[in-house]
C-alpha cells in the first residue's frame, strides 16, 4: 500500500506543477479543475473549458502570463486526449 501525496509534494523547487482533473463524466462536455503549484508555495486554482469556437476559457482568468501561456498549452493536449487526469511539470 502507498501512502497518499500530500499538496506539499506537488510543489516543486523551481517552476510549477499543473494539475488537471476532468469534472463530470464522459458524456459531458470537457471540463477540467485545475490546479496550478508554484515554487513559492503559492496555489492558483481555476476551471477550464472550452466555447463553442473551439476556444479555452479559464474561470476564473489566470493572472500571471506565464502560468496562463503554459496552461493553454498543456489545454490542448487534454482537449485531443479527454483523459481524467494529467500533472506535468514545467520549469
């Protein structure tokens, strides 16, 4: 058995981690909450989504340029794959 990570354990030394976890079932359309962990200690927290031009929407805004840039990257990759859950690093 393992033990379970604690949110101490998503933040990295340097960068930030980025946490999505699908909202909702198959049916639905793609929702994700998503968790952003920054070196500093700090969390962002916001809910992305997609309009119907096929654009993310991220509620609420994100408001550092660099944390939302690589966000609406790695939106693309959960939008092609749908899948429940994705953490990547980023430095």
């Amino acid at each position: 058995m393992t033990a379970l990570s604690s949110s101490q354990d998503l933040h990295p030394t340097s960068g930030a981690r980025y946490l999505f976890e699908r909202q909702g079932d198959e049916a639905d359309a793609l929702r994700y909450a998503v968790a952003i962990y920054v070196s500093d200690g700090a969390r962002v927290s916001t809910t992305l989504r997609w309009d119907e031009r096929g654009e993310a929407v991220l509620e609420p805004a994100v408001a550092s340029d660099a944390l939302r840039g690589e966000l609406l990257k790695l939106a693309r990759v959960v939008k092609r794959s749908g899948q429940p859950r994705l953490s990547r690093w980023r430095g």
